[in-house]
C-alpha cells in the first residue's frame, strides 16, 4: 500500500522526536484526520433514548444508533473542513504541523472529497434510517461547524457558546430520534456542561501558550503563532471567572433536573454524586495537575473520569430500569 511520509523541517524550541517524519497510508491518514476518538462526544445522542424509558425497545435503539452513526459522519467532515481551512496556519504550529493535511499524508484533494462524502453520508444516514426531522438536525450541525471553522471560532466567547450549542444539537437530534421530549432543564445542564468544557479547553491553552512564550526567547515567540487567534481576547482571570460561573450553573441544573426527572422524579439524585466527582476531578486535573490533553482524552483515559462515568450510567441505569 503507498505510504506517504511527512517531511518536518526543524522547528524552535522543538525536540527533534516531535518533529520527525512518520510513514502513513493514506487510509490511515485519513482516519487520524477524521478523528474517531472525538465521537465519543456523539455519544451524547443516546441520552434521549436513556432517559426516556425506552432503552429496552429495540426499534429506537436503532433509531438511536443510527443517528449517533449520522452525527459521527457530519463530525468528521467537519473535522476535514477545519483541517483543509487552516492547513497553511497549520504548518508553523509545532503540533498541529503533525496532522495529516498540514504535513501532506493526506493530500488536499482526497480531504475534500472525503468531507464531502462524510457529509453525505451523515444526511442520508439520517434522512433515510431514522426522519427528515434529525436529517435536518444533523444537516444544521454541519452548517453550524462549518460556520465556526470560517468565522465564529475566531470571536471570543461566541467560539465557546458555538461549542456548545453543537453539544445541544446533539442531544435533541438524540431525543427526536426516539421520538422523546428533552427535558428544559436537561438541555440547561448539558449546555452549562458543554460551556465548562469549553471554557476550561481554552484555559488549557492559554496556559499552554503562556508555557511556551516563556520557556522561548523574545524573537521566538514573536514568530510562533498562537494555537488559537481568538486566545488573544482571552485573558486567565476572565477565564477563571467564566470557569466558576458555569461549573456552579452546571451542577445546579443538573441538581434541579434530578429532582424533577420526568419518568422517576427525585430518585434521579442517586446519579448526582457521580456528577458531582466527575466535575471536580477534570477541574482538579486543569487546575491542579496542569493536564494538556484534550478533552476526549481526558475522559476515556483518566481513571477517575472513567468511574465518574460509568458509576453515572450504572446508577441511572439502575434507577431508570431496575427499581423503576
């Protein structure tokens, strides 16, 4: 199969393993630039479908999947769309140099076609598996991506507020499928959470930038571009504020949506404490740890993350299911 190798000249302040060539297919170039590893976030589809009730139904746990299938399509092709925009800008940053356009595994062209057919695919998944309804949805989420990959990401805090509204998206497209209705207070929580998790990225890298502009000489710095444009409106103590406000929103609507849980009213509150821990570990690994990586990785790969979760699903699950 052709490989392609990606060629890196040295880079500043760069160690030099960072910075040599890897040997990719292009299929591989591919599936690393559709990045998989941040479908993780689709799986916010099946929470209509959990909440609900009807997770023991198998007609709509298709419908779910399917659309979960639709979201993960139209999000990769707008992973491509946002590579294929800023490949140039790219190119000088020391770790985005490495992905899979920029560093010319994955040509140009073949990245176009392939956002193109993602794209497809996802409305048609969508459209022709489950209703025209969440065809639709899913067609406003690429919209919506595309818009932030051109203009919205590059203006401060409608970048955050994009995010999240893309989370939103996610989550009623999950409830249309199954024919569920998404609680008020249900959408308010995950939008502060997806606000939290948003928020605390851009913190992440503005300390980022921050490390870097100072372990670099002034002429350096000068000459290295910011991960983001828009981390130049932001500053750490605005950050913070905004970190704190939507950390106390998040778990106060979450405290009043289990109080208030359609189906099984307070005894939702048995999946707070899950949610409580889960908040407070990933603030204690941006705070207190000073961990990079990115918000997918931290969630499938910190243990503590790890339990947050799955004590969450297995007390909501016992709750909603069991001693229903």
């Amino acid at each position: 199969m052709e490989t392609v190798t990606e060629e890196r000249p040295p880079v500043s302040g760069v160690p030099a393993s960072a910075t040599a060539p890897v040997a990719r297919s292009k299929p591989h170039a591919l599936l690393v630039a559709m990045r998989p590893q941040e479908w993780i976030k689709n799986l916010l589809v099946f929470a209509g479908l959990l909440f609900s009730g009807k997770l023991d139904e198998g007609a709509q746990v298709l419908d779910a999947t399917l659309a979960f299938t639709a979201f993960c399509a139209i999000s990769s092709a707008g992973y491509l769309f946002n590579d294929l925009r800023d490949r140039a800008h790219d190119r000088q940053h020391p770790e985005k140099r490495l992905r899979p356009i920029a560093s010319g595994a994955l040509p140009v062209a073949t990245a176009w076609a392939w956002a193109i057919v993602l794209a497809v695919i996802g409305v048609g998944v969508a459209l022709i598996g489950v209703s025209p309804e969440v065809a639709g949805l899913v067609a406003l989420y690429g919209v919506i991506t595309a818009a932030y990959s051109l203009v919205l990401k590059r203006l401060v805090i409608l970048d955050v507020m994009t995010i999240a509204s893309l989370f939103l998206l996610r989550v009623v497209g999950g409830a249309v499928a199954v024919e569920a209705e998404a609680s008020e207070w249900l959408l308010l929580c995950t939008a502060m959470l997806a606000l939290f998790l948003g928020f605390t990225k851009r913190r992440q890298e503005a300390m980022s930038e921050q490390s870097v502009a100072a372990s670099s000489s002034a002429a350096t710095a000068a000459r290295s571009p910011v991960t983001r444009p828009v981390l130049e409106h932001y500053s750490l103590a605005f950050l913070d504020q905004m970190v704190a406000m939507v950390t106390a929103a998040a778990i106060m609507s979450y405290a009043i949506y289990a109080v208030n849980s359609p189906l099984i009213g307070t005894r939702m509150l048995a999946t707070a404490p899950s949610v409580l821990y889960g908040i407070f570990r990933y603030l204690y690994l941006i705070y207190d740890r000073g961990d990079t990586r990115s918000t997918s990785a931290i969630l499938t790969q910190d243990p503590g993350m790890i339990f947050a979760a799955v004590t969450w699903v297995g007390a909501a699950l016992a709750m909603l299911y069991i001693f229903d």
